[in-house]
C-alpha cells in the first residue's frame, strides 16, 4: 500500500522529493490475495488481548512467517489506558482493499532517482515489469533482495543498508 501511494505521489508532486523508494510493488494492478492476513488481524480479538504473545499464537493461525507476524504486529500497540490497539485502521483497510489493488491513479513520469527493492521469492513481479517501471521511472534502479514480499520484515538489515546506500548517494 506505501509503494503505490508514495509512486502516485511522485508522478503527482515530483517537485516535492528528491528521491524515490519503492519495496516490493509494481505500478500495476493486483487481484486482491492477502484475505488470510486480515482474517487473522480482524480475528483479535482486542478487548479480551492480554498479551502481544497471545496475538501472536492467533495470528499465527493466518499467517505462518513468523518474521511476518512480527512485523504485522508492530501495529499493535497498548493505549494509555493499557488496552491494546491499531496502528492502522484494519475496518477502513478491509472496506477499501479492492481499491488499494488498483494500478496508478495519476499519468506522467518521475525523472528523478528511484531505487525498486524486490524480493526474490515474491509473486509482485512479473516478466515486463521493469519495462513497465522504466516507462514511469525512467531512472529506477533494481536491487533484489533474498526474500518474499515482506522485504523489510525478513531481511531489514539488508533492507536498512540498500536503502541508506541508495540514499546516501542523492
């Protein structure tokens, strides 16, 4: 969801950054694939939460990454009052997911330095989709990382310093 946004927000206001990352995502449409996910983060149950273990051990039923979990549940967090809750509002994700599926919002190109993170293992790319990538961002590097979609969950020290070389170079 942050990849689209932030490439939409390129194209939109390339005046307004001077670099681009994107982790995982093409500017393309997807079928909607991630029901298991927030089957398991709406199946917590919050008022009754005691523990982030015990929303861990249900999660865990949806989802079986462990490293994805951990990183679904650092949106999980205690209220001032000691009860849990979202970081994210899971009710407005879970109306609004066949949008957040959508391909581009807005046309043109950004002509500024972007860098495209991809995991090896992951299904958001296809054959043609750095073309397609190239075609928006004609200045989009490629780095793939060994890993599924969840980049930064599985390898966020690779993550930190492939983004932060890239970074660095602007």
């Amino acid at each position: 969801m942050g990849g689209k946004t932030a490439m939409n927000f390129a194209v939109k206001y390339p005046a307004l950054l001077s670099q681009l990352v994107v982790v995982d995502i093409v500017p393309k449409a997807y079928p909607v694939h991630h029901d298991h996910i927030l089957e398991g983060l709406n199946a917590i149950d919050l008022t009754t939460l005691s523990s982030r273990t015990e929303a861990d051990t249900l999660l865990s039923k949806k989802v079986v990454e462990p490293d994805v979990r951990q990183f679904l549940l650092k949106n999980l967090y205690r209220t001032t009052e000691g009860k849990f809750a979202w970081r994210v509002n899971l009710a407005a994700i879970d109306a609004h997911i066949e949008e957040m599926g959508e391909g581009m919002q807005y046309a043109g190109t950004y002509a500024g330095p972007a860098l495209f993170i991809k995991g090896a293992r992951s299904n958001y790319y296809s054959q043609g989709d750095e073309h397609t990538i190239k075609s928006i961002f004609p200045k989009a590097e490629f780095v793939t990382l060994e890993t599924g979609h969840w980049v930064q969950a599985e390898k966020p020290a690779e993550f930190s310093a492939t983004v932060l070389r890239f970074l660095n170079q602007g």
